[in-house]
C-alpha cells in the first residue's frame, strides 16, 4: 500500500481548493466516517495513454488490510504495511469531510515538507461500510498521461 500511496502522491497534480461556500466541517465523533476503516477487497485500472496495464505490472497486493482513521479534530491517519521494509507504517495528515458532494478530501505532507491533497469519492458510508474511489491523472511528457483509479472497500474495523 505504501507503493500506491506514493503512486497517487508522485501522480496527483489537481490540488484541491475550498471557497466560503463549501461545506466545511469538522467531523463530530458520532459521524459515520468517524473511526478506523480497513480494506477488505479493492478492485484497480491503470492505463498509460488509455490502454490498460499488463496484470502483474503493478502490485497492489498491499492494499487488503491498510487502514484509513478518521479522528476528532479532523485529523487522519493510513496505516499500510511496508513490504520493502517488512513492517507496518503510519502516515498522518488532515481532512474535510464533504457530505453534501460525498468526497473527503486528505491532505498528507512529505518527509521532504512538501504537501499534498488527494479526493476520495463517497461511494456508500454508513455504520459498517466505507467504498471510495481515488483517482489520479498525470501527464508524464508530451507523449504519455498515466492514470491510476483504485475502488477501495473498507470495513468499520472495531
């Protein structure tokens, strides 16, 4: 999972921005998105310039079993095993919770200071269930756009 996190990172180039108008807010305790959220089953496409990557191109074998946290304060925080490194790793940041456009958008910082803001759309929340999809699009040169889209299926981890 740490490889698509850092995929999505080196990927995202559409930052998000928030006018008065949005709906803002910081996530009281007893929202559904509130609390610890692992990925059971995912489904990915990637594609450079529309045609679809070979399987086994790029592994997401990492996926099952990350955990996403939504805490008080807005606060966020993925935990993802390292497979490089063989053990479990946590990266922490913040988040606004649209529930109006069903999106939550993360914004996490890199060990070099730089930061980042990724959009997860809403696909079902409630008590049990968080699906979301992250999607990613980048032109790498003039002749190459690669995009990455990852249905994540999570469940209320208790």
């Amino acid at each position: 999972m740490k490889k698509v996190l850092l995929l999505l990172v080196a990927v995202s180039f559409s930052f998000v921005s928030c006018d008065k108008n949005d709906d803002n807010q910081v996530v009281a305790e007893t929202s559904p998105i509130h609390g610890k959220w692992e990925v059971k089953t995912y489904d990915s496409e990637v594609t450079l310039n529309g045609e679809p990557f070979e399987d086994g191109e790029i592994d997401f074998e990492d996926i099952v079993g990350t955990v996403f946290e939504f805490k008080a304060g807005n606060k966020f925080s993925v935990s993802s095993y390292n497979d490089e490194e063989g053990k479990w790793e946590t990266d922490e940041g913040t988040y606004v919770y649209h529930t109006a456009q069903n999106k939550v958008d993360y914004t996490m910082v890199d060990p070099d200071g730089t930061s980042y803001t990724q959009t997860m759309d809403v696909k079902l929340l409630n008590s049990t269930n968080f699906n979301f999809n992250i999607t990613s699009e980048e032109q790498i040169d003039e002749n190459f756009i690669f995009k990455l889209s990852l249905d994540l299926n999570c469940e209320k981890v208790k």
